[in-house]
C-alpha cells in the first residue's frame, strides 16, 4: 500500500478536494484505503450512487481479480491525472485491466496486484511488464515491475531482496531514448521512454560504510583536549554532536564544528554518506562566542524570517528558555499570576505540519487567545537525539505515564499541542490537541481547558488570599510586638543608666561646675549641673536617660566643633574644656 503521503496526494487530485484536514478524517475513516475514501467522498458529492463496476465487483468473470487482492486496488497516475468532471463523466465505462497472459507472468502475486492497481478508465494501452536485472556485488536479482510503476516501487521491491532501506540505493545504468538518466522522482518507468522490455542496472549501496566503524578524533578547543570516539557508519552527524554535548558541556546550538563537509543535514545525513575520512576523521568543536549586538540582530532577523515562512505574519509568541522555567513562569508561581501552558511539539516530516500551522495555529483568534491566556513552549522532534531530550524532560517534569505516551507518538500524528495545567503541586497534561483538528475544535479545546483552570484557580486563590490575609495580621502583631519590645527594652536601658547618674550638684556648691545644655532634635533642650571633674561618660549616660542612645545620635560640641561619642569618655568634662558652660547638639547619625 502506498505511504500517506502518496495516498492522500492521489485522493486530492481525484476528489478536487483542496482541505487536507477534511481529506485526512475521510481518509482515517476508511483506515487510508483509497478506492472506499473516494467512494465516500463521491458518493457525498453526488447523490447518483457510485456503480460497483467501476471498483470491479460487476465486471464479468473474464475482468474480475481474484478476492483476495481487490482489497490492494489503488488508484495510478491515469486516474490521478484526471479532474472530477472527467471521473464523473466516465464513471460508467468499462474498466480495462492488463491481458491475463500478462498478469500470469512470473511476477511474484503481490507485485502483480499492486501492478494492477494501476488500472484506467476507458484506456486502449495496458500497462507494459519490464524485466530487470539488478547487479549487486556478486549477485544478480531479477524483478518484473508494469512500467506505470515509480521507480521507488522498484526500490522498494529491491529492499525486500537485499534488506537495505530504498533511500540508501543507487541505481545505474538506464537507458532510454532521449536521456542517460533517470530520476527516482519520475512519475513512472514507463515515462522514462526506455526502449527495450529487459534492463540491466547496476546497484550500488552504502551497506558496508554504514556498518563499518569510523573513528573520529575531535579536538575541544576550549581547553585544548582530545577526544576519541567509535560510530558506526549509520549513526547521523545530529546524534554524534548530541554525544558530544555530554563530552564537553556545550548545547548543540553552541557548537562551531571544523572539519565537517559543507552543505550537511546534520538530522538525516549518516557518517557513512557525510564524505567525511575513513577509517578515521579528524575535527574540531569549539563554543560559540556570545552574540554582538549586530549578530543578535541578524540571528532575530532571521528568525523571523523562518517563523514568517512557517506560521505568516500572525503566530504565537514561543517562550524563550528551558522547559523547567516556562513551568516556573506558567504554574509555579501566585495563583493570579498562574498560566496554562502549553507545550508544541512539532516534526518536519509530518504532512500536516504546514496546514496546522498556518491554517490553525496562526488563526488570529487562537493566537489572540493563546497570548492572553498560555505560555507556549515548543519542541522539534525531527530528529531522533531531540526526541530522546523531551524524553528525558518529560520523565523528569511530567511522570513517566506522560513520557510513554509521546515516546509512543509516531511522525505522521504530529503536530500535537499538550496543554499542562498544576494540581496540588503536581504538574500534569490535561488535554492534548493533535495536528488534524480544525481551528474551531482547536479553540473550543482551548477554552474549555481554560475555564476548568480557571474553577479550580478559583479556590486556590481564596486559599491564597486567606493565608495572606492572616500572613499579614501576623506580621503586624509581630512588628507591633517587636515594637513594644524595643521600648520596654530602651526604657529598661534608661533606666539603668538612670540610677546609675550620680546626683546633679546643688546651686550653692562649693567644688567646680558646669552647665551643659543639649539641644535635641524635635526642639527639646535639656540642661543639666555638672561637676566639673566628672567623666565625660556621665554627660553621655545622661543623654541616653533621657532616650538618645549614642548608638543613634552624635553628641556635637559647638566650639570647636566636634563629636563627643568619638572622644574617650574617661576624660573629665573639664580636661574636655566644657566649663564653665557648654552647648551640645544631638544630630541622628545617618547610617
């Protein structure tokens, strides 16, 4: 049976069908056989029946195939190439299958009936059987295949002899009329025009250097270290640079590599078809230089170039950074701030890759929604070394039941947008959006998604407001308390010192005085006797009776202008010259 690709590409061109999402669900509903999905397709067309002879099953005895193989009947390029019109106009007609001598050849049942899937409507010219001999190392294969067949058919026939996969084979040596060469993607052999019934190609295949091991010395010149490592030849360029990235601690992206052939697709090409050395190679790995400002700007300019390309002018805003801080950013924060995310995972080789994106996800209304309400974080799984990371990334974040099931997603049923949503502190995948929905089963998920998130945000936020509410009551009996505390604890102090001050000396005394007055900060002014032999100390613990800890204010002495807390406070106010008067000023200390 011919891939999907094919298959959905043959029933476009029969039905004029232009939606491939609608071409796909009929397709899947008929589990991708071709001839019941146009039947379907048809028969909803147009309310005249389909006649059962145009699929084979009213042809007389002499026409019909046998049972068993009418299951296998898929349309050729004969019946591709036609409109609609034409099919309708013609759907009465008798169909015409190669002669019986023809389908008693010695080719083998099965390539027979996928020959005689090529059937045409109203055709005068039945499909011609070529004969091949294909030289393979020291063997030499015979295969019949109807020349309305494509060379891929007779590829594919070929890996079934000789085990090795149609991509790695090169076939040489056709001759035709008017070219030396024929291209795999011709539409069939017979359109090559190749002039005798036997052709002799010559296969060669890379099966030896893809089983080989090579050897590859890899210079780190960051710290100047060498590197020796053994692959076999079909391991791809993108899975080596993977293993190296555990080697020396630099991501992919970051990696300059010297040494490698120009014009590589890391993700496909092996080291067996890269060109590179055998049996051993020699290359160089360093870390990229952060970025300049004019290379920022060059790498966001192309950027937007590959996003315009891919999604248009209107697509989603994808979160720069790890997977770990998009759940950060999305769920692991105050519940009014909290996001849905959503995770894209995307595969190149997927064929609804471009419709979804640009017929889907770009609609301006699912972008508009997904901004306002989702983080989006996105994944490329085309190749198998990134596939292996989200693996691991998924294991770590969401459980292994998560990781099995993308570990069990298969190319042709990406793209798929994971919604993550956070539950009692688990995180965990609530809906999962696949590439052959519409736009508004896309948007009807999307806010259904979001409005359970909302409900159950709704009580997280009470809880959280709650907690808050008495957070704050606490912390302001706390600070009061605190309060409270400081000032029995400063009153205490004063105290102390208090009784500690010896007596101020009466008016009429006999010994030497002074007179000290403290002008304080609010206005006040404090005046105060004291003997002229007593400590500086004794001035000091009187300001701090008075509630000016020294460890809060300056002391300042007017003339000459200096701090009394900096002096030694054993010295008598009278060495300190501060008789007979004096005037102090207490100034809060800034730090």
């Amino acid at each position: 049976m011919a891939d999907h690709d094919q298959v959905l590409a043959e029933f476009q061109t029969v039905t004029g069908n232009e939606d491939i999402i609608e071409c796909i669900a009929i397709l899947e509903q008929n589990d991708w056989n071709l001839m019941e999905a146009v039947q379907l397709a048809l028969a909803s067309s147009d309310p005249e029946p389909v006649p059962q002879s145009i699929f084979g099953d009213s042809l007389p005895a002499s026409h019909q195939l046998p049972e068993a193989s009418r299951s296998n009947i898929s349309f050729d390029e004969a019946v591709v190439g036609r409109s609609v019109q034409s099919l309708n106009a013609e759907r009465h007609s008798v169909v015409n299958f190669p002669p019986a001598e023809a389908a008693a050849s010695s080719v083998q049942p099965e390539v027979s009936f996928q020959s005689f899937s090529g059937f045409s409507i109203r055709s005068t010219t039945p499909p011609r059987l070529l004969n091949f001999k294909i030289e393979y190392r020291d063997r030499t294969i015979e295969l019949s295949v109807f020349d309305n067949e494509r060379v891929g058919k007779l590829k594919q026939l070929l890996e079934q002899e000789i085990g090795v996969p149609a991509s790695k084979q090169n076939l040489c040596g056709w001759v035709s009329k008017h070219d030396r060469k024929v291209s795999d993607e011709r539409p069939h052999l017979g359109s090559s025009s190749l002039e005798r019934s036997e052709i002799i190609l010559l296969c060669t295949i890379l099966l030896e250097r893809l089983s080989q091991m090579y050897t590859l010395n890899i210079h780190f010149k960051d710290n100047n270290k060498m590197y020796s490592v053994e692959y076999p030849g079909s391991k791809t360029v993108q899975e080596v640079k993977g293993d190296v990235y555990s080697m020396i601690d630099v991501p992919v992206s970051r990696q300059v590599w010297c040494g490698w052939p120009d014009s590589m697709d890391d993700d496909r090409m092996t080291l067996a078809d890269s060109g590179i050395g055998f049996p051993c190679h020699s290359l160089e790995v360093s870390a990229a230089k952060p970025y300049s400002r004019s290379a920022r700007t060059a790498t966001k300019s192309r950027m937007k170039k590959t996003h315009k390309v891919m999604f248009g002018d209107c697509h989603p805003v994808f979160y720069i950074g790890s997977l770990e801080n998009a759940l950060k950013d999305a769920l692991q924060c105050s519940a009014r701030d909290r996001k849905l995310l959503a995770i894209y995972l995307h595969h190149d080789g997927s064929i609804l890759s471009n419709v979804f994106c640009s017929q889907v996800l770009c609609s301006e209304s699912i972008v508009t929604f997904l901004s306002n309400s989702f983080i989006i974080w996105a994944w490329d799984m085309t190749s198998e070394s990134n596939k292996a990371r989200l693996l691991t990334m998924c294991t770590q974040h969401f459980g292994s039941l998560a990781a099995n099931t993308v570990r069990n997603i298969k190319p042709d049923e990406l793209p798929l947008l994971l919604v993550i949503s956070r539950n009692r502190g688990t995180n965990e995948v609530v809906h999962a959006i696949r590439g052959n929905t519409t736009a508004d089963d896309m948007m009807f998920s999307l806010i259904h998604a979001h409005e359970s998130f909302r409900e159950q945000l709704q009580a997280e936020i009470q809880e959280e407001d709650e907690r808050e509410a008495r957070e704050r009551v606490k912390r302001e009996q706390d600070r009061a308390y605190e309060e409270s505390l400081e000032a029995d604890r400063a009153k205490a102090v004063r105290q102390s010192v208090a009784n500690q001050l010896p007596d101020e000396p009466p008016p009429n005394c006999e010994e030497p005085c002074t007179v000290i007055r403290v002008r304080c900060p609010e206005g006040r002014n404090l005046v105060r006797r004291f003997l002229a032999s007593d400590p500086l100390e004794t001035l000091l613990n009187y300001i701090i009776s008075e509630g000016y800890h020294i460890n809060e204010f300056k002391v300042l002495a007017t003339f000459p202008r200096r701090d009394l807390t900096q002096l030694d406070a054993k010295e008598s106010l009278q060495t300190l010259k501060l008789v007979p008067q004096e005037t102090v000023i207490l100034e809060e200390k800034n730090d």
